[in-house]
C-alpha cells in the first residue's frame, strides 16, 4: 500500500469550461482503487489562509476567498472562482502539502490533484489560482518540516509561478523541463531550466532528464522532492508539444522515483497538466504514473 491524498471537492465540475478536464480527478480515483499497488487513502485538509497569504498577495487571497476575483483575473485564471471553487483550491493545496507530510513519514505519497504551477504572486492563471507547490514548500520549512525542498516539474509547460514566488530562496530550487514553444510565452527563471523542441521524443527526453536530474539532486542534498508529474509531454495531449509514448512517461516516472529511492529522499507527486477529448484515456496517464512511482519506490 501506499499513501494517497484525496478528496471529494477535487471532483467538483465548472459548467461552461469545456477546456479543462473535470472529470479526469474522479476517474483517476476511481482507476488507483481498482489497482495494484493499493492506495491507502487520506483526506485533503483545507491550508489555512495564512499560509496562502504568506506567498500569495493577501489582497489577491481576500479575492479568491470571497469569490470576488475581478474579471481580468479570472480571464487570466481561464473561468470564473465560485465559492467552490475557492474551496477546491484550498483543498488542492492543502492535499499537495498533505502529501508532502506523508511522504516524509512513509517514503513516497501521491496527491491526486495540484500541481497548480502558473499562480503567481497575485493572480492565478493557466487554469491554477493557488500555487500548491510554493504554499507547500513554505510551510514546510517554515514549520521545520525539513530544510531544504527540491520541486521537480515535468510538465509540458514551464513552472513559471513556481519559480517566480520561490527565486532567492537557498531552501528551495526549482527544476522544470518543458516544451520551449507552449505556455506560458513569457518564463520566468528556474533553478535549472531545460526547454525542449517540439516534437521531443523518448529516447532524447528521458537521456536529458537521466542527464541533469540525479546531479541536480545531489548537488542540492534536499530533504524532499515535490515533483510536478504532468502528462501532457504526451505525444496525443491536447495542448502539448512534445510527442512522449506511454512507455516514455512511465519509464520518466520510474527514473524520478528511482534515484529519489537510491538516495533515501522522501517523494511526493502532485498530478499536474493533461488534457483531451477522452478523459478516460488522460486518467490513465496520470493514475499509471502515480502507480509505476509507487511500485518503483517500495520495490
């Protein structure tokens, strides 16, 4: 068995925003509890409102927790922040430092959403309102969780809020390896950062993550790794570039979890971006992730 954070509010559905993937979050659930390894199931708290407000603008806070993000906001957000929605973000990101708990108890746990890497200082955008990954980080640290954090982000678009909320902090680095041509056009400066032609295949990807990654580990010595598992480097993915098999996204998720194992760092692995038509098929990308890291952790 392994860890697992989960909640009923990750499911919740906005009508009139076809270009998110809703569904995706009670599918992926749905798939891990029909699976091997299984997961053992913890709810996601709510973060409390200091810990957003300690990397996120206290007024942009004020916005989102009384559903009164002005429109440019929530046109940069991508829909409309109802009060439930407000309070998935909260959940969300709550789950992320949950996870992040978890994993410094048992070794490696999964968050079955987050992964909200475009919020920035304040505003959200790229369909994220709060960060989850900076809040995590901070609280962790700031409450002596651990003393230092490396967040790994895989995604197909760069972590550009990540790094932008985190920069000059020595407690924190920031590794993201994205598609050089897809959102967001203005990056921000990461740690590391790798930007890959369209089009990237397997074997070129997974030689540049084995190449860069276990370095940047040992050179940074963290105490935990936050890793954004996007699946959108998929090659059928709606909005990425990158042209990765199935094969290829298990065989990055094993690397992650494997070199974090040989060096004894605990792991914990938000859900991150995928996106199209057939949700059933995205859900699978992301609960095959969270399943091949879990059985290459524990093995």
């Amino acid at each position: 068995m392994f860890p697992l954070v989960h909640h009923l509010d990750y499911t919740l559905r906005q009508d009139g925003v076809a270009a998110f993937p809703w569904d995706k979050y009670g599918l992926v659930m749905d798939m891990l509890r029909g699976a091997l390894p299984a997961p053992d199931e913890h709810e996601a708290p709510l973060m409390p409102r200091k810990w957003l407000e300690a990397v996120h603008d206290p007024a942009y806070v004020a916005q989102v927790l009384a559903a009164d993000v002005p429109q440019d906001k929530a046109r940069r957000i991508g829909f409309p922040v109802t009060g439930a929605l407000c309070r998935r973000a909260q959940r969300t990101t709550g789950g992320t430092w949950e996870a992040a708990r978890l994993a410094l108890r048992y070794g490696y746990a999964a968050n079955t959403a987050g992964g909200s890497h475009h919020a920035l200082y304040d505003t959200g955008a790229g369909y994220c309102i709060f960060n989850d990954l900076a809040v995590a980080a901070n609280r962790l640290i700031e409450e002596g969780d651990v003393r230092r954090i490396l967040i790994v982000d895989l995604d197909v678009h760069q972590g550009d809020g990540t790094a932008a909320l985190l920069a000059g902090r020595e407690s924190v680095q920031t590794f993201s390896m994205h598609a050089e041509r897809n959102f967001p056009a203005r990056k921000a400066v990461s740690t590391l950062d790798i930007a890959l032609p369209d089009g990237t295949e397997d074997e070129e990807y997974l030689e540049i993550l084995d190449q860069h990654l276990p370095r940047m580990i040992d050179d940074g010595n963290p105490g935990l790794i936050l890793y954004q598992a996007g699946v959108d480097p998929h090659r059928d993915d709606k909005l990425g570039r990158l042209s990765l098999s199935d094969e290829g996204l298990h065989i990055r998720d094993s690397l992650v979890a494997s070199v974090a194992r040989a060096r004894g760092i605990p792991l914990a692995s938000v859900l991150g971006g995928g996106y199209g038509a057939d949700q059933a098929a995205v859900a699978r990308r992301h609960a095959d992730a969270i399943r091949i890291m879990a059985m290459s952790y524990y093995r």
